[in-house]
C-alpha cells in the first residue's frame, strides 16, 4: 500500500503534499507507469485525511500527466516517456548563436554604468514617477472591464487595437487638435514597438533615415537593428536645424525624418508653431514621412500649448505617435500610431504577423482609465508635482553650477539638458566624476551617432522629489568645479 | 460675464457642461488667449452652481491645456497655438506607403473569406474557448497584484520578463521535465512576437528555413516578413520525413529548423519518443538550432505523455516556446521562450530594443494565476471538455463523412486533419461548398508553401460545443457527398 507521509501542521496543505509525493514517486521510477493508485476512500481512510483532500490531488495529478484513470477503472499512473538517452552534464553544442548579418549581430554591447554610492541621487530615470500612479483607478478599471466582458483575457485582441480604446485615442488627439477616425489609429506595445512597425513599414534595403541631433538613444539602437544609415541633423536654439534638413533631403532621399517636437528628448526643447509649420512644408514638398513623437504632449506644464505637427498634417505625410509610458503606464506597454488609413492598414498587417496585437486586458484596462474624467485630474495633479520639480531643478542648477554651464529652461516634460565646457573626449571623465559623487545622470554620447565636441548630460526629474533635486544640484556643482 | 448654458437634468455633468462650452468658445476664438474668467466663486454665484462644480471644471480645463492661472492672479485662457495655413480637405500627398524591398512590402495580402450563412459552425477558431477562461481567478489576481505593488503598472518591465513570472515557468517546465533557470526564460509578447525575436537572432541575410509541411500558417507568413528561403520537410504519419530532413540539411545549411511535437498544427500528430531523439540526433549533429513550439504541451487528454524535445536537450540546441494562449488567456498575448543562457540574453537584447518588454500587468496576474493551485483544477476541468469535444468530432467524422475522407485522431489539442480525394486544385471548389452548407474550416493551402495534390482541411473543437460539434459533422458529411 502506497503511503505517503503527512505533515498536519505546517504551510504546506495536505493535497500538496500528497501531489509532490506521487511526482516524486513517478519521476524516480518508483512507482512504474501503469501501477494502480488506492481508491480515493481508501487512501483517505488509511492516512486519516478527507476524501475530498485526496479527490483533489488525484485531480491535480491529472491535470499535470501524472496519473489518468478512465470511468469504471483503477486510477493508475500515466506513461511519461524519458529517453534512455539523456546524457549528465551539459556540452557546448557548437551552435552559434551570434549569427553574422542577423538584427541581432547589429545590435551593440550596452555599455556599463559607472559605480555610485548607495544614496546616488537618480536623474537618469525617465518614466513617469511610479508614486504618482492613479493604482486606485487601475484596479477598479481593471475589475469592471472583467466583470463587463470576459472576451478581454480570452480572446484573441483585434490587431488595431480594441474599438473602446481606439475611439478615446481618438477623442485625447482632438484635444490636441488633431481630427483621427478611428481606422487612423493603431494600437501598439509601446512607442518602441510602434517605431519597429514604422522602420518595417518604410524602410527598404539599405535605408537612409534623418534623426535630429542628439536624439533618443532606443532609437538610434532600433534603427542600428533595421541597419538603416542615419544622418544626424543638429538641433538649433529652436528645434531641428531646417536649412541642414533641406540639404540632407535632397541628397539622400531619406525615408523619413525622425522628430520630438515638445521637449525633446533629450534637449527638452519645444518647436514653435512656425517651425513645425516650416519643417512640414519641406517634407511635404520631398514627399518624406515624417514620424512625429508625441511621448510628452500631456506634459506642457505652462507657456502657450503648441499643437502637434499632425494637426496641420493635411495631406497626410505624418506618422504620430502616443503613448500612456510617460503620463502614467510604462508597465502598460500600450502606444499608438495616428496614421493616413491606407498606412494604418500597412502597419495593422505587419502588426498582425510579427505580435498579432497588443494585450487586450491592457487595453481595456487603459480605455477605462483614460475614458474617465478622473483621468484630467489626474493629470492636473501630475503637472503640479513635475512643474515644482522642474522649477527647483533650474533654480538649483543656477545657483550651484559653475560659469560656462549651460542648460536648457523646458516648460513641460522631465529632462533638462547640460552643455559643459570641456575637451572633446573630456565626457567621459565628467560622467565618471558625477556619479561618484552620486548623481545619476545619461552621458550625451547616448543621444549622439558621434562624440560631440563638448561633453553634454541629460538630467531628468521623473523620479526625484524637490529636497532630493536640491541635494542633487549641490552635489552636481561640486562634481563640475 | 461669460455665460454657460447649463441643463440640469440629463446625463452630462454640469462640470462636464462647463468644460465643452468652453473648449468650444477657445476653439472657436470666441474668447481670445489671456482672457480672464471670471472666478470660481463669482461664476457659481451667477450660475447658481456649487462652487466645487467650478473649481473642478477650471481644474479640467487646465489639464486640457485651455485655462492657465498664476497662484494670486486670474485664471486666463491659455495661448493655443493654431496655425495659418490649415488647409480645408485632404489632397493626397504622393507619398508612397508600400516601399518596394521593405519587410512589409513581403506580406501577402489576406485572402477573403468565402461567405457562410449566419447559423455557421466555427470549426476555424483556434484559440482556448472563451466561455472556459477563469475569469473570476484573473480579477482575483490583479486585484491582488495591483494591492501589493504599484509598480507593475506604473514602471518599465524587465525586458527578459517579471522575475516572479519567470519563477513560476521554471516550475511549470519542470512538470514537464524541462530543467530550466529563470535566467534561461525570456518572457515575450506571446508566440508570435516570440518567434520574431528567434528569427531576427538566427537569420542572417538570405536565410533557410526547414519547416514541417504542412505548418502552421502564421509562421509561414512571419517568415515572408523576414524574407527566409523556406524548406518544407513532409510531415509523415510519425512526423517529420527525418531523411527528407537529412537531406535537407546537408544541402541547404539551414538557420533553423521549427517543430511542433504535440497535436501538430494542423494535423494533430504527435511524435514518439523515439523521433524526438532521433530529430535531436540530426540537428545536434549538424549544429542546426531546433524551435520547439510547445503551444499544445498543457493540452495532452490521454495517453502516455512525451515530453518536450527540450527535456533531452543536454547539449543546447533546442529554443523551446511555451505560450498562455492555448491554455485560457489570448487576451493577455504572453508566451515564453526557453533558451541557453547565451541565447537568452541575445534574445532579451532584441526584445528590449524592438519592444522594451512584455505588459507588466499581464505577467504579475498570469504569475499569481499560473503559480496558483487553482491553476491544475482550471487545466483539469478544461481537459474533460476539449477531450469530450474531440472525441464527439473523431465519432460524428466517422458516422457522417463519405469513404474514402482520411482524418487524423489526435489525444490532445484541438485539431483533427481531413484528405479528401480530389482533384489537384478542387481544394477552393471543395472549400467554399463547406462554408456555403454551414462549415467554417480552414483550407489547407493555408499551411503550405506550395499547393498540395489533394485538398485538406483543418477542423478545430475549440469554440464549438459538443451539440454544434455533431450538426457540424452533419454538414461537412452533406458537403463532401
């Protein structure tokens, strides 16, 4: 008679024990496939246990391939074929796994962070601040959308995106000025996966792709990915510099111009009006995309609020693109595109046959949320906290940073950006400087195809509150004297 | 003054009222960047409103980027920048959204359906029933999650996957014989973005591909976007041709080879120890990289269990792939990939690059719902009726479909496989017939390369009941005589 022993106290229940016993068993070819297990009644009586403890571990070591048993017969345990082959020990198979000309080969290492104390202060985070979350609303969203429909888990998602959440995508961009059906909206895991969708739509072999420069470092990554050659266009006082953009167009034909409008990432600038008119003017007249990365447009925080290129865009050569990482969600993983439809069904394909579509629990989760007119005050409440810190970031950095520093006065977003005067290659000493003095800040060369010739540092005050921007500045001063 | 309609009955709000008419009067110019409103108290006074109504909207109104106000200075409206040249209507950009050589430029066009009266039966479908998804487990789960950790929702997620999730699909493999690290799993935007990140590792330029013939069609199509040379092997009654397989390999050098051990898709064939080994044998041999889709291993009704080709896989050739979709949760796109540590971290700097990583919400839920022991009681009662369910299918092919009609008999999954003696190209005439009488099935040339010499079909119980199952049977018999 099968016995298994039985611990009565203790945290493990008593079905568990029974269910890791018997795996035991069979997995050590104690007991053979095949061999009968007692009845149910009878195991419960002689280990002086429920009847129903014991149903329930039968149960599970069915559902787990242990046992089977057919109506009318003994319970017994089921074949599980092991090879008589497995070797002990693992050898190199000889694979390579870094397979030459692959995406993935042209990939680049990423590069170590220097070492910080344990109180390093953190200016490199550039997400929204997990403390400013609305959780609350997250879990009742999440709790009615499950009540509501059951298809959002267990179904396979539309590969646009849900209807519900497509149609207040919608109504967010009019906000902002811009009209969208609909069918112009795609709905993505994120901006990362949203630009992935864009390089697969529109870059052909050996494609050509202006970013402004500096620009955001996943991006030069993702494009090195697609093996795209990138031209840099520096960024002036007022946004990409249009009179170089011209030039590059009509030399390299590219296949798309890349830009952040609204405090870019990482300069934290924002293009007037008559700049994103201009820059528009000349892609249109090329016939050159332009994909618009709107990740801050929730976050103008005062001064006028310039709308989106794509609210002028009307004859469609603008790609846009949202996301809910930097107002709230990162963990979301949910972004879109806003797209003429004819490109919108393009990307809809590529979207359905490299990930079939994005997380439909996360989406409704996300329709629910960003429906709902708490959505506004959370906002507003976010702004306050950020606006403060920005505030305090740039009278600190004026009263505690060296003649010769210059940085960037942003009205909205995370990032302020540090221009020192140094040697060129002197980035790297600096970098190293600042975060042994224990602040965390992202090196210019990130944001840069090629060193530049004064070492630049990207500060963010996403994660940072204002007593800790203050020391933060304190500290940075003395590291740049 | 400045006077708002207000309807004091009826769904919307006042506040809400309060913030539309305004939005309108900026809109509309109406009322002019920098004019002042009233405040807050003065506007309730004349609209005899509560003065929290007004605060709430002005609130609103901020966030939206219409109002402004200054702490002791009047709340204004807010420059917003709209531009001179907003043309009225679309002219058509001349911009080309299809660029020749461009990954999405390789997708073929989806092929329409052929029409079905509206009583149709869906033998098509093949993802987990809706109707068997624990539902009420998955609220259970987010609540718990998003109660003990905020940051699931409101931080990035590790790219190779949550760490708990990860935890909990060492110890699910390891039911299934697979001794896996966490550092070993990385954790994808389900099967489909899984196999994306596998190609854009091991395809280098003008890749060859060995795939089973037929297979499953989604593969075929991913392997189109990443423009792979693709080599059918024919799937005999044990599974792959291995000589075919022999040959193939010794001429082509091929990147991979992808196989689907368990309940095959769409034939429903599962190998025998004996072929894994053997199958193993030849790839290691070769040094050829296996992709083991193990979408099926959880859906194993009857019969001795094989396990994973990945449970002898001592030397490190096999790339295993494990999803949720099968098994209850499409909606959550989550799915696994079992890699050599070496693999595994190339994999996860794709993944972090293309997409950053996978829903954070979705994979805390799916820990707490995989590592529950609610769990193998959800696998358990979803076993009885899939099993019901493909068997009442294998009784009513048998009593309805004409002789000479060969089908599959799978012990798992959802699928069976029907030949029909045909013509070469009577698969479309046979097919629409099908849908026509009632029968929504899916064709074979859908998982072929090229087409074959008799049609086939793939029929799948996952969405219909065993009721529907038998009057499905009924008009595929009347379909086919």
């Amino acid at each position: 008679m099968l016995l298994v022993p039985i611990a009565r106290e203790g945290p493990v229940p008593i079905y568990r024990q029974i269910v890791e016993r018997i795996v035991e068993l069979v997995d050590q070819a104690t007991l053979a496939p095949g061999a009968r297990l007692p009845p149910t009644r009878e195991f419960a009586r002689v280990h002086a246990v429920h009847r129903a403890t014991v149903v329930r571990a039968y149960r599970d070591l069915r559902a787990l391939g242990y046992l089977e048993s057919r109506p009318g017969a003994y319970t017994t345990v089921r074949g599980r074929l092991r090879p008589a082959g497995v070797r002990a020990g693992t050898v190199a198979s000889g694979v390579r796994w870094s397979v030459p000309g692959s995406a993935a080969a042209r990939l680049a290492a990423d590069e170590a962070v220097p070492p910080a104390p344990g109180d390093a202060i953190d200016f490199a985070s550039h997400a929204a601040d997990p403390t400013l979350a609305p959780r609350r609303e997250v879990w009742r969203a999440a709790r009615r959308v499950l009540a509501a429909d059951r298809s959002v888990v267990a179904s396979y998602p539309d590969p646009r995106g849900l209807p519900e959440l497509r149609a207040v995508i919608a109504r967010r961009m009019a906000v902002h000025g811009v009209a969208a059906d609909p069918d112009e909206i795609v709905v993505t895991n994120g901006t990362q996966q949203a630009l992935d969708l864009i390089f697969r739509m529109l870059l052909g072999p050996r494609p050509d792709v202006v970013v402004e420069s500096p620009t955001y470092g996943m991006v030069l990554a993702l494009l090195r990915l697609h093996g795209a050659r990138v031209h840099p266009v520096p960024m002036a006082a007022d946004g990409l510099d249009l009179d170089r953009l011209r030039d590059v167009i009509a030399r390299k034909r590219p296949a798309l111009v890349y830009t952040m409008p609204n405090f870019h990432n990482p300069t934290g600038l924002t293009t007037s009006q008559a700049h994103r008119e201009a820059l528009l003017a000349i892609c249109e007249a090329r016939r050159v995309p332009i994909v618009e990365d709107g990740f801050d447009e929730e976050l103008k925080y005062s001064g006028p609020a310039v709308l989106p290129i794509k609210s002028i865009d009307a004859r469609g050569v603008v790609l846009y693109l949202g996301t809910l990482s930097k107002v709230a969600f990162p963990g979301l993983r949910l972004g879109w595109i806003v797209a003429p439809a004819e490109a919108a069904a393009r990307l809809t394909a590529v979207q359905r046959v490299s990930a079939l579509g994005a997380s439909g629990l996360g989406q409704a989760v996300a329709a629910e949320v960003l429906g709902s007119s708490r959505f506004e005050a959370h906002l507003r409440a976010a702004h306050r906290v950020y606006r403060h810190r920005l505030q305090t970031l740039v009278a600190g950095l004026e009263e505690h940073l060296p003649a010769g520093v210059r940085f960037t006065r942003p009205e909205g977003g995370y990032t302020v950006w540090l221009s020192v005067p140094g040697r060129p290659g002197e980035e790297r000493v600096l970098f190293e400087r600042i975060w042994r003095a224990g602040v965390k800040v992202v090196a210019g060369r990130t944001f840069h195809v090629r060193p530049t010739r004064v070492p630049h540092f990207r500060l963010s005050i996403a994660w940072v509150d204002e007593e800790r921007i203050r020391e933060g500045c304190r500290r940075l001063g003395r590291a740049l004297r």
